[in-house]
C-alpha cells in the first residue's frame, strides 16, 4: 500500500512501515471478530489487493452479494445477530428523510456560497472600518466571517488561496491611499483572482468554483475598493464643514474696538473675545484667522458690497 501526505509527499520508508503495521494489526482484529479471511484482509493492507464481489464471497470477505433492497432483505431473514433471529423477508423500508437542519446545511456547503460570505465578509468589515458607527456592515461581516471559518472545516480551502486573497485587499487598501496610478489596484486585481483561482481543491468536481463565479469576484471586488472604499476615504479628506475650524476665513464686523489685548466679535450665534496685531475700530470687518481657546485672532479685512452680504447679512 502507497502511503504519502497530501497525495503527492512520500512518507519515510520507517513512518510507512509503522503506518502499515497499525492498519493491518486493525484489520486483523476486526476479521477476527467478525470471522472472516484474516490473510487476505492483511493483504489488503500491505499489497494493496483488491476482489470482484463473487471472489470476495469465495473467499469469505463478505457474507452475501444482494442486487436490490427488497433481495437483500430476503437474503438476511434467518440470520442471527448476537443470538437472535432476522426477521427481514417482507419487512417495510421507510426512508428517513433530511432535517431542516441539514438541508440547510447541504445547500450551504458549496464553494459558491463559501465564496458569496467571504465577500460580504470582506466588505462588511472593511466597510464598517471605512465608516465607523454603521453597524450593519461589521455585523454581517463578522457573521459571514464566522460561517466562512466554519465551512472552512469541512470544505477543502487552500492556505495559499487565502494568503493571495488577504495580499489583494492589503494592495487594493495602499493604492487608495498612495499616489501609484493604480499599479498597486492591477497587482490587488490579478492576485485576488489567482487567490480565488487556488481557494477550493480542484480535485473533485464538487469542489470546482467556474470561471463565471471567479471573474465575476473580482471584477466586482476590484469595482467595490475603486469606488465605493475610495468615495468613503474621498469623503474622510473634505474640509470640515462643522465645528469651530469652520470660523477660520470669515468675516464679521468688530463690535468694540479690538487691540492686541482684547476685544469682541459676533460669530456664529456666538460673542467672542478677539485680539489682533493691529488695532481694529468698532464696526470694522475683520478676518477671523486663528483660534486660541476661547480667543479669536483676527486681522482687519476689506469688502466688497457683495462680500458684506454674505458675510454679515446671509445666514450661516
């Protein structure tokens, strides 16, 4: 019997040896109890032998060949099982039909659906990142998160894929931020589709993801981190528009005389107290420029008639 890891790494010829050792010292004991052909059993184990279904009965590696439900039944009526008798001939089958639960599950098991929750993951919590407070998208990110982890354990999913996938976001996150012309978004773009290319184990045609499901990942991953991510970090650099760093550029009239050691401004629904380098007269515009604590720094300004409606007149 060829053993090996993974089907292709060779195992050393003394962990092969132990390994054919244990299996064929278990079959034996399970031949054994059950009665039947002790050697061919172990030869099954340290020569890889293998039987058609009559040569198998010849040869007392099974009790009978049945060709359908019902035959078998009648072929097992009379046997004895721990000293009682069978009493198969005729008897009902009743099939035993999946739970809720696991339909469910059996539909959930898919590399597709795999697929669809590692992308609400991944924007889910990259989003909820982007937008703290939105909630939504880190519950549902974290949910999928969790349901991707756990369908991990049972479905094939390559370390590799995972780590090409995980290299794509960090690429597509720092060309957000650094001035590359989309070097680094063409290089997140080919990784996350070779990282979804190499996410399943393409052995089986169970675990197959087509071509349609893997362009259509990235085409819409790379379209969520170009403009959706880049809108919320475009968003994030506008000036503020609230708060006290918005009285920085405006223009008010003085409503006292203003000095290096004081005096007061109107702003914002607000009285202020106000300094300024050169002295202002009462009634004077003046440009707010700096704010220190609760003290306005200002300077005299210059209007147009234009500029004194907008400034004193239009509201906020």
């Amino acid at each position: 019997m060829e053993l090996g890891v993974q089907g292709s790494e060779k195992l050393d010829d003394v962990m092969k040896q132990k390994l054919e050792n244990f299996a064929s010292s278990y079959i034996e004991a399970i031949a054994q109890k059950r009665g039947r052909n002790v050697e061919w059993a172990k030869s099954a184990v340290f020569e890889s032998a293998s039987i058609t279904a009559e040569k198998a009965l010849d040869l007392n590696v099974i009790d009978l060949i049945a060709k359908d439900v019902p035959d078998l039944l009648a072929k097992l009526d009379g046997r004895e099982v721990d000293g009682k008798p069978l009493k198969t001939a005729g008897a009902e089958v009743v099939d035993i039909p999946m739970s809720w639960g696991e339909k469910l599950f059996q539909v959930l098991w898919r590399p597709e659906v795999m697929l669809i929750l590692m992308l609400i993951a991944m924007y889910g919590i990259i989003g909820e990142i982007n937008h703290p407070g939105a909630i939504l998208p880190g519950v549902a990110g974290a949910i999928a998160l969790v349901l991707f982890l756990y369908m991990s354990t049972i479905l094939p999913v390559s370390v590799a894929g995972v780590a090409l996938i995980v290299l794509a976001v960090c690429l597509f996150l720092v060309d957000l931020y650094s001035p590359t012309h989309g070097v680094l978004t063409t290089g997140g773009i080919v990784a996350f589709f070779l990282g979804v290319l190499m996410l399943f184990n393409r052995s089986g045609p169970g675990f197959r993801l087509s071509l349609v499901w893997i362009i259509g990942a990235t085409v819409l991953t790379a379209l969520f981190f170009l403009f959706m991510v880049g809108a919320g970090l475009r968003a994030q650099r506008l000036l503020v528009r609230a708060g006290r760093e918005t009285m920085l550029g405006k223009v008010v009239p003085a409503l006292d005389r203003i000095y290096p050691g004081g005096g007061k401004v109107f702003v914002e629904g607000e009285y202020w107290n106000a300094v300024s380098d050169v002295s202002v007269e009462k009634d004077q515009p003046v440009e707010i420029v700096g704010i220190q604590g609760l003290t306005l720094k200002v300077k005299p300004k210059k209007l147009t008639g234009q500029n004194l409606w907008n400034n004193w007149f239009k509201p906020s």
